[in-house]
C-alpha cells in the first residue's frame, strides 16, 4: 500500500491522503485531523451526502470495512504513514498580508 500526503493546514485538518490500494487503484480525500481531545491525530475517511425524497440529509461511507479490527489497522497505518512523511516534510507556514 503506497500513502501520499499534500499538506491542507486549513483549522483542524493538518492533510490529505491520496492511498494507492493495489496498483492503478486509488483512494482519494482521506482526511487528517487534529484530535485536540487526546492530542494525536485522528482520521476521517470520504463519505457521500444526498438529500432523500423526504428531504432528510444522509450520510454513506465510501470505504467499507469487513471488521472494526481492519479499519483500526489501515487507520493506524495511515497515522504511521503521515508521521513517518511530517518528520521527512517539515511544515511551511505562508502567511497573507
């Protein structure tokens, strides 16, 4: 599994990930947040919203997971991807006047 990363820095999200699944097959908007709560981070896989017939908003995961046991594992690989990649990519902070 290949991880890249683009810095976001925009309140809460510190970056997106781009997962490359097997070969040609990409995963795109994995988001990585701050968890300011427990003081790591914390990710957040794309979901799409549509407004039904009734006019009630919902909400439908794109990524589904066999087991809760597998989503804890790819998240933890993300977090150690995104750790990994930070300590090689120091942070730029661009400021507007």
């Amino acid at each position: 599994m290949n991880i890249k990363f683009r810095d976001v820095s925009q309140g809460v999200v510190l970056a997106r990930a781009v997962v490359e699944l097997v070969p040609g097959i990409f995963i795109n908007e994995i988001t990585v947040l701050v968890d300011s709560a427990n003081d790591d981070i914390r990710i957040e896989f794309p979901t799409k919203s549509f407004k039904g017939k009734d006019g009630r908003a919902f909400h439908m995961n794109i990524i589904m997971f066999a087991s809760e046991d597998k989503k804890t594992l790819f998240e933890i690989d993300i977090k150690e991807a995104y750790r990994k990649w930070r300590q090689d990519t120091k942070k730029v902070l661009v400021y507007e006047s």
